[in-house]
C-alpha cells in the first residue's frame, strides 16, 4: 500500500483547482484565475500558474508509486 503525504494531498487539490479552471477556460472562456487575482499576467497568478505546474509534474510520480512494491512481491 503507497502512503499519501500531505505534500500528494495539496499537490492533488492544485492539480484539481487547475483541471477545473482549464475546463472553465475550454467550456465558457473564463479564467477563473485571473479574474480572482486581477490578470494572467499579474505576479500572483503567475504564481499560482506555475504551482500548479509543479504539482501537475508531481502527479506523474503518483502513478507510479506503486509499481515498485507490487513488482518485489
């Protein structure tokens, strides 16, 4: 069994805050973002763009953690 850190856990809320705000950008062109923290180009969502980022990138490593211990066994 692979244990959840609380690092997985807020990486996987920001992983879900950036699927739901691309889906509002494909669906209704509506950045939720930007219209929270006043522009894509402002510092803070430029932040919370590349948190996200990050996050999504350590969200690959959740699908592999597994495989480790089920291939020892």
């Amino acid at each position: 069994m692979t244990r959840v850190t609380g690092w997985d856990k807020l990486a996987l809320a920001l992983i879900i805050i950036g699927a739901l705000n691309w889906g509002l950008i494909g669906f209704f062109r509506f950045d939720l973002v930007a219209a929270i923290f006043g522009g894509q180009l402002t510092a803070i969502s430029r932040i919370v763009y590349a948190l996200v980022g990050l996050c999504g990138l350590w969200g690959i490593t959740l699908l592999f953690r597994g495989r480790k211990e089920v291939a020892a066994h």
